[in-house]
C-alpha cells in the first residue's frame, strides 16, 4: 500500500513518498521535483503539469493557472473578480460558480476549478505510481490545504480528489505539515517542558505564520494567521507595474493591456527577483516585447526595498506575525526558535522583517519547498495500518469559530454537554445563538449539544460575525432540520413536556463540519423491589441466638 503526501502549491506542487526507510521526494519526468501547478489544452490533447508549462505562451487562454486561488469560490467573490484581470484565461459565471471555457477535441468545454484539480492531482500521482512496484496502485493520500481555507474550499479539494478515486485521509494545514517534518526527527525533547517554535511559510500566493508547541512525541498548534493576498507573486507585481510604466514612458507601449505581455514580463520579474535576493543589483530584459520593441531596465536592491515598502507589504506582515503571536498568548522569551520555508522567504527583506519581529535568527533546517510534502507523506504514513512510524500526536486548530442560531422559542432551551470549554459555550438565557467551535478549536473534536423542543426545528450553522471573510464568500456552512420529534406525554400542569434531543456536530479530520446524528433521549423512572435474601444453609436463622464466645463448654482435661 502506497503512502503519499501532495503539497498543492499556487505555482508548484511537490509529491512525496513514505518508504521504510524513508520519506523520499520524487522527480517528475523532467527530472525536477517541483512541478508547474497548470493544465493546459491543445487540440485532442490534455497536458498537465510540465507539459503545460512548456507551451503556455503559445497556449495562454487554454492553460489553467493558479487552480489553488479559484477552486472552492463563487464567481462573485472578490477573489475571483480580483484574479480574473491577473490570468491569461477566461473565467465565466456557471450557477454563481467558476466555469473555465477552454477548448478541447475542437470544441469549448467549460471546465470547473474542482475538475482542473483533479487533474493536476492526476499528474501527482503518476509520479508517485512510477515508484510503485507492479500491482500496487497510489489510493491514499494526504493533501496540504492553507489554514485559511474555510469549509467550502476544503469540500471543493476533496471533491477534487474524489473524481480521481484518491481517498484522502486527511487534508491538513501546510505550516502543520512541516511542523510535524521538522518535530518527529527531533529526538533531544523534553517531556517536562515545552518547546514553542514559530513557522513562517511565504509562498507564490500567501503566507501563514503559525506557533507550535512541542513535548516529546506530541506537537500542538497554539496560532496561526495568514494573509491571503501577501506572497511572492506580490512583488514579482511592484516590479512588473515600475518596468511597465517605465517602458510606456520610454517606448509608448503599455504592457497591460496585453495580457501576454503581462505574462512574459512577470516571468522576467521573478527571476530579477531571484538576483536580487543574492546581488546589489539586477538587470531584465526582453526580446520582442511588443510591436517588435527589446526592452531592458536595471534594478537596484535598495530601489525595490523602498517600492515593497510604499506598497506595505512589509506592514502586512509584521501584522500578520503579530496576530499569530498575540493568539498564542505568550511571551518573546517562551519562543525557542523561528522557522522558514517557502519559495518567497529568500528574499532578505522577508527574513530581515521577521528577525527584527521575534529578536532571533531566521532558521533554515528544512528544505524550504519540500519540507510541506514530506510532512504530508508523514501523515499519511501514521494514518495508514500498512505502516509502523514512532508514536507521534498531532493537534492542529480552526482558524474560525463557528456559530449555531435556532428560531427562538418560548419555552424551548439549548445546552451544550459537559466539557472544558461547555460553560463558555452553553447560551445565555433567551439567546438563539452560540458559539460551538471557537477560533483555534481543536481539529478533529466532537461536541454534544442538547436541545429541549416539542416539534420540528432548524439548526443553521454559520462562521461567527466576528471572523472576516472576503467579500463574497458565504458565512452560512449549512442548515439542519431535526423531524420526527416525539411528542411527550403532558405533565402534571396539563401542558406537553419537551423532548430532549441530543445532536452531535463534529469538525472533522480535514476541518469540515460535520453533523453525525441527531437522537431523542427518553428517560423512565423504573421503581425495582429488592427481593428478600434467601438465607444459605449454614447460616443461623434469624430467630436463633448467635452463641457467644462465653457459652462455649471448655474443652476436657
């Protein structure tokens, strides 16, 4: 049985493999172990990862990118609406969703975020399925998903995977997945004492800051806050938007208005990016840019220093570092070390920025774009019976809370069952409302919530008012209808008791709720006689004396 973690990057995706001896990263057909997160169309052929990569340029409006900012969104949303200017395809409104027009076997096929998923996991795991010996077919798998994700986005991965027949064992959280790559190996952990180490993951699109404390054999998630809109391809664009205006001065041809152009300039950007991050300066150019003009241009590091500034996208991440640590709730002295990844934490001013944040140096023990997929593989490995790996615990958290309401009523009234946090959780008198699960819950829980009715009723579950989604996306997760109510018998003021019926919600392994059942409980007072006991045959009866100890005749002489 194959074990496998896939890392689903907004520019790459990375699979790994658990062996017994080993996680193992595994190449692509092109020798690379990092491969383009596209599929792309071409005639009557389909081609997926690399083989997208290669002909984008001239296959522009039938290559879907970025499929990990689009899948799980309605069309409306601000995500979308601000992600359709930045893509080279087309995006049209199916039902309120996402449908991708592309064209295939000469003819335009709408093609919906969850399918292009599939297949770019279909590309994944032929590369794991080219390790495996004959007969064994790669099933299980474990995916990363940023910690953002709310509900809608991870049903919309495991939908994704479900086209395929891939059974995902468990979607976990990327900065999870390296923290637990990076604990498991640590052999020298006290389990008196905690260790608690910061992760910082700057990807292509976003970037997660998460606090981890760590016993020996156990890791357990205090925070974490991601900015969605704060990654590399954010200052891949402060670079594009200066050479574009230069060369519209300088030219008179403004790049954005071609879409191609656009692209080919943000591919020079990253690499000058790239230099930068390594030299004082850095020079790009391009042949035939438009109307047949070479563009050239020079950059200096202190220059795009001052450009990421005035575009605060160093504001947005001391933001993002301090919401993550004033979450965990402790103090700069309890942190032991900081840990990066991510393709974007090369550049200096992103390590600069968190040093100065936490007062320690940036630590580089991981591979910065595998470690995510190894841990991943990890997972999948300890969830798998077909695999013995050192006892290691993990407890991840919901970056949301989640509410319930009801329709008040009366006489009816709700309560949560007994636990650590049920006090905080149970409603006040006369509230139709609730927090269940509350921000940083642990992943997966079980909770037990009572309620007293006498008829049908609706229970809506919804993230709480005060979580702050993008414009667009839906706080409601989903709306339960609890029928067949029994009706009580009326009790002795005449009026119709209420039944109490016991629903179990849980937020499951992949952070999604679930709502498992709902039954009614009836309690019965049965009134039960003792029966006399039977007296045994060498037991003196009641009525006769016990002797005592002076009546007993002396023995004779």
């Amino acid at each position: 049985m194959a074990c496998v973690g896939i890392d689903i990057g907004f520019a790459n995706a990375v699979v790994a493999l658990a062996r017994r001896g080993g996680i193992d990263v595994l190449d692509n057909e092109v020798s690379k172990k990092l491969t383009a997160s596209m599929v792309g169309f071409s005639g009557k052929e389909r081609k997926l990862g690399e083989g997208a990569a290669v002909s984008i340029t001239s296959n522009m409006k039938n290559t879907i990118t970025g499929i990990k900012a689009v899948i799980g969104k309605k069309f409306n949303s601000e995500e979308i609406q601000n992600e359709i200017p930045r893509v080279a395809y087309t995006m049209t409104d199916v039902a309120g969703a996402v449908g991708i027009p592309v064209q295939y076997n000469e003819e335009e096929v709408i093609i919906t975020p969850e399918r292009a998923m599939s297949m770019l996991l279909t590309c994944m795991r032929q590369i794991a399925q080219r390790e495996q010996a004959p007969g064994v077919e790669v099933k299980d798998v474990v995916l990363s998903v940023p910690a953002y994700f709310t509900d809608a986005e991870r049903r919309a991965m495991l939908d994704a995977a479900s086209i395929i027949g891939l059974n995902v064992l468990r979607l976990m959280t990327d900065v999870t997945a390296a923290a637990l790559a990076y604990g498991i190996y640590k052999t020298d952990l006290p389990t008196d004492k905690t260790t608690n180490v910061v992760f910082v993951d700057m990807g292509a699109l976003d970037t997660t800051c998460s606090i981890v404390a760590f016993v020996k054999g156990k890791l357990t998630v205090l925070s974490t806050a991601s900015d969605r809109h704060l990654g590399g391809r954010d200052f891949d664009q402060v670079l594009a938007d200066h050479f574009a205006a230069e060369w519209k001065e300088k030219h008179k041809i403004d790049a954005k208005t071609s879409k191609k152009a656009m692209f080919r300039l943000l591919v020079a950007c990253e690499k000058t990016k790239k230099v930068l991050s390594a030299n004082p300066k850095a020079p790009i150019a391009i042949e035939c840019f438009m109307d047949d003009i070479d563009v050239k241009g020079m950059m200096e590091r202190t220059d795009f220093l001052e450009m990421c500034a005035a575009c605060g996208l160093m504001t947005k991440l001391e933001k993002l570092l301090a919401d993550a640590f004033i979450g965990s709730g402790l103090a700069k002295e309890d942190i032991e070390s900081v840990e990066i990844f991510g393709g974007s934490v090369r550049i200096p001013i992103v390590q600069e920025t968190i040093s100065k944040y936490f007062g320690l140096e940036c630590r580089k023990t991981q591979n910065f774009d595998e470690c995510i997929a190894k841990g991943c593989a990890l997972q999948c490995a300890m969830l798998s019976p077909a695999f013995r790996v050192r006892d290691f615990s993990v407890n991840d958290v919901t970056m949301y809370p989640i509410a319930l309401s009801w329709a008040p009523t009366a006489d009816a009234k709700m309560e949560v069952d007994t636990e650590a946090d049920a006090a905080d959780a149970t409603p006040k008198a006369g509230a139709n409302s609730t927090v269940v699960f509350s921000k940083y819950n642990p992943v997966p829980q079980t909770k037990l919530l009572t309620f007293y009715r006498k008829e049908t009723f609706s229970v809506r579950a919804e993230y709480d008012s005060a979580v702050s989604l993008p414009g667009g996306f839906s706080y409601l997760l989903n709306e339960y209808t609890v029928q067949d109510v029994p009706v009580r018998p009326p009790g002795a003021d005449g009026k119709a008791e209420l039944a109490k019926i016991k629903l179990k919600l849980r937020l499951d392994i992949h952070g999604c709720l679930q709502c498992e059942s709902a039954q009614a409980i009836e309690e019965q007072e049965v009134v039960e006689e003792t029966p006399a006991p039977t007296p045994t045959p060498d037991a003196p009866t009641p009525d006769a004396p016990t002797p005592d100890a002076t009546d007993v005749p002396p023995a004779a002489p």
